[in-house]
C-alpha cells in the first residue's frame, strides 16, 4: 500500500510577485528533502498555473510505502526545518493523505 500525501497551499505574499517568489523557495526547500529523508520515495511539486482567484498558490505531491514512512517523514529534522520556513509564508493549507 502507498500512501499519496497532497498538500496546497495559499501563501501571504502581498503580491503575485512576492507569492511567486515564496512558491518557488518552497519548491528548493522541498526538493532537497529527495534522498535526505529515507521515506520519502517520490515528491513532485510546482507553483499553481491556472485560476489564481481560486487556487492554492503551490502545491506538493509525495509517496511513501506506508504510513510509518509518512509519520517518519513528518518528523524529520529536515523536513521540520522546510515547515518552519513554509508556516512563516503560508496564509493557509490544505492536505489529503489516501491509499494508491
């Protein structure tokens, strides 16, 4: 069983600009994480295109084989340091974890 974690998130970013430059730190960040955290099998994510009125402003896809690499994940030294930078710029998130 893998487990599919989506995230989205609107960012504060006074302008498309600034949103844009948050987006694109957020992506750096959390493509180091690929081969840093052990759990992680697959990450895949990229600053919205479409509809800016309706949606997030960056959003991520990871796998994982199971949810203890999920959790493992989630507590990482690594990817703890990645959510303190993305909570600092994140008006709001979302996420769904489900079985693929």
């Amino acid at each position: 069983m893998t487990i599919r974690h989506i995230v989205a998130w609107k960012l504060n970013g006074e302008d498309d600009a600034a949103r844009a430059d948050q987006a694109a730190e957020i992506t750096r960040r959390l493509e180091a994480l690929v081969g840093v955290v052990p759990s992680l099998r697959t990450l895949s994510i990229g600053p919205n295109v479409a509809y800016p009125d309706q949606n997030g402003d960056v959003a991520l896809v990871a796998d994982f084989d199971d949810l203890a690499g999920l959790e493992a994940y989630q507590v990482h030294p690594a990817h703890q340091e990645v959510v303190g930078y993305v909570r600092s710029v994140a008006a709001s998130r979302i996420s769904v974890d489900f079985e693929v």
